[in-house]
C-alpha cells in the first residue's frame, strides 16, 4: 500500500495488511474487525504518531512506532473483544500531560499485550501498560524500560484493574518517579482474579522530595479479590532521598498488599538493594 492508511481503508474484514519497511509518519485507526496490520520485516516499518484499535480481533503486530510529541500514547486499544498487539517496539514518547504507552481502554474482553518493547516513555502521570477495566486481559513477555513520571506524579510499569487477568514473563526495569512521586513495578487495582507470575521487575526508584520522597514499589495490590503472585524477582526497589536537611526519604517495599482477601504470595525473590 502506498500508505497505510490507503491499505485500512480498502481492508476487508478478517485481511491481512502487510506493510513495507520504510517510514511513515501518520496516525491509525484499525477499525475493520478481524484485521491484522504487520511489518513485512519486524521493526523495520517505522510509524511516527499514534495507532488506534477499534475492530474486534485487530491485531497490530512487528512495527516499530515512535509517538507524536507531546502526545498521550503510542497505542489504544478501544475493541470489545480479542485484540492484539504483539512484537513491537515503541520508544521515545514525551507527553504533555499524562501518558501510557499501551493503553485498553473501555472496557473489553481477551486483549493480549505481548512480545513488545517499550522504551524512554516521559509524562506526567506515567504507564507503560495500562489496563483500565475489563476481562481476561494477557499481559505477557513484554520488556519495559526508561518509564518516568514529572510534576511529582507516580510512574508505573504496568497499571491494572479489571477480572481474569494474567501478567507473566514480563521485565519491568528502571522506573522513576518525581518529587513526590511513587514508583510502581506492577500495581493491580480493583481487580478479581488475578495471576501475576514469572516478572522480572528491577531499578524502581520513588522521586527525590523536596519535603515528603516518593516511595518505592515492586508490585502493588489494592482493592484486589483473589489473585495468585508467585516467582517474581523484585531487585533494587528504593524510596526516594530528599537533597534538602529536614527531607523525609520514601519507603521501599517489595510486595504490598493493602485491603484485598484471598492473595497467595509464594515463592518470590524480593531484595531491596
């Protein structure tokens, strides 16, 4: 297709729209149910702005996307049932306000966020992947990296809330909040049903004060009904440390829990340092 806008607009349900290495600098929306959007060569195809998708069971698989300046995301997922994003790398996203770098949003069912790296996301409140609601969503195998929060806002690697989840085989590394701010490797809230398992989560560092530090966090529930968190390794969590005499540091934690029943934690390796 001579763009790729061209190529979605002439899809029929259920194609597959292959596209050439090579850049393109435009926002999409995939909104033909049942199309799969690829990078002929993984990678190789560079778009600059946003993808959206809308069609139940699209898939957006191998690109390699860079987000607008002072957008809010590099990808949405807006279907109801089944949609993908897999294989893709994303990097280098400065919000103006504040940011995710996958984003599901309203709601839906059996998304899967998978194989994708993300890397260099700057926002106000800042997240990597967020899962606002919905229902037996995947998060898995996904590298995220270089997440940072500004106006003493939290950064979070993933942010979940929802039924039937399952976040697995993912390595969150260096995450970083400002002033007040908290880090967060993995937070779940308001959820039911939740496995978390296999996560590498490292460098989370809460933000430097002035006055009250922001805390550090690997993983974070609340509000959570019956979830299973086992074999995550949570490495070089730290509160933040205020420059200023008088500055309180933020606390560290490698797994807290707070107001939730039926949470079995097992065989986790946590150390702060």
């Amino acid at each position: 297709c001579k763009t790729i806008t061209v190529g979605l607009r002439n899809a029929q349900e259920n194609a597959r729209v292959r596209v050439r290495p090579g850049e393109y600098v435009e926002s999409l929306t995939v909104a033909t149910p049942g199309v799969e959007l690829v990078s002929e060569a993984r990678h190789q195809a560079r778009i600059t702005g946003e993808v959206t998708l809308t069609g139940d069971h699209a898939r957006l698989v191998g690109f390699h996307i860079q987000g607008l300046h002072r957008g809010d995301h590099w990808v949405e997922v807006r279907c109801l049932l089944g949609c993908g994003v897999s294989g893709n790398r994303m990097s280098d996203l400065l919000c103006a306000g504040d940011c995710a770098g996958i984003r599901v949003a309203g709601g839906g069912a059996s998304v899967a966020i998978e194989d994708n790296e993300l890397d260099q996301l700057t926002g106000r409140l800042t997240v990597g992947v967020q899962v606002s609601n919905g229902s037996d969503h995947i998060i898995v195998r996904n590298q995220v990296t270089n997440i940072s929060s500004g106006a003493g806002r939290d950064a979070y690697g993933i942010l979940a809330g929802g039924a039937g989840l399952t976040i697995a085989g993912n390595t969150l590394q260096t995450l970083t909040g400002t002033g007040a701010g908290a880090a967060v490797g993995i937070k779940l809230s308001g959820v039911f049903d939740a496995v978390v398992v296999d996560n590498d989560i490292e460098e989370v560092t809460g933000g430097p004060g002035p006055g009250v530090s922001g805390r550090g966090v690997g993983i974070q529930l609340g509000s959570v009904s019956r979830a299973e968190v086992l074999r995550n390794e949570v490495t070089r969590v730290a509160g933040g440390v205020g420059g200023a005499d008088g500055d309180m540091g933020g606390s560290a934690t490698g797994v807290w829990v707070d107001a939730s029943t039926g949470v079995e934690l097992a065989d986790n390796v946590l150390s702060l340092v």
